[in-house]
C-alpha cells in the first residue's frame, strides 16, 4: 500500500488535544486496509518522530435522517478506521504550523 494514502487526515477534537497534551498520543483518520505496522511508518516517514505505540479501532457508520417538504431522507455516514499513535517522550507532532 503507498504510503501517502495511509494517513487521510489528523483528527482535531477536545478529546484529541487533551491526549496530544497529556500523554503525547494523536489521533488520525487512516485507510480501513492499512495495518498497524504500515501506520507507524508511514507516521515516522511523515513527520519525523519515533512512534511507541499504534492503537486502532474501526468507527462504525452511523444513520442519518432530515426532514425535506417531499419527505424524511434516510441514508448512512461511511464507517472509518481510526489510529492513536503515541510518539517517544520529548517529541510531538505539529499539526498547525503548515496553515
């Protein structure tokens, strides 16, 4: 699998700053295919850091509905995979300083 299509995107929420804070674990939006092992290279070759440790966990779709003047739409949001990705102490990743 190439690398540039493991990583979609960092996931930034509350929740996602505090263990960034805390404990040096971020959080990223990653291909439902793509390993654990693909995913901590792919976040070393990135970013430049030493990852401990890859969590992940797949997020299931969840059903949406809303209200039009022709009826109720009913559909689904995509299910995704997620990966915490703790980095080696005394490093961090920065997200912001590429806007």
């Amino acid at each position: 699998m190439a690398k540039k299509n493991i990583l979609i995107k960092p996931i930034i929420t509350e929740k996602s700053e505090k263990l960034s804070a805390k404990r040096k674990t971020y959080c990223f939006k990653v291909d439902k295919k793509a390993n654990k092992i693909e995913i901590k290279n792919a976040v070393e070759e990135m970013f430049n850091v030493s990852v401990e440790s890859v969590n992940t966990m797949v997020v299931p779709g969840k059903a949406k509905s809303r209200n039009t003047k022709s009826g109720v739409l009913r559909g689904r949001k995509p299910s995704y995979k997620k990966a915490y990705v703790k980095v080696a102490e005394g490093e961090e990743i920065d997200f912001y300083t590429e806007l």
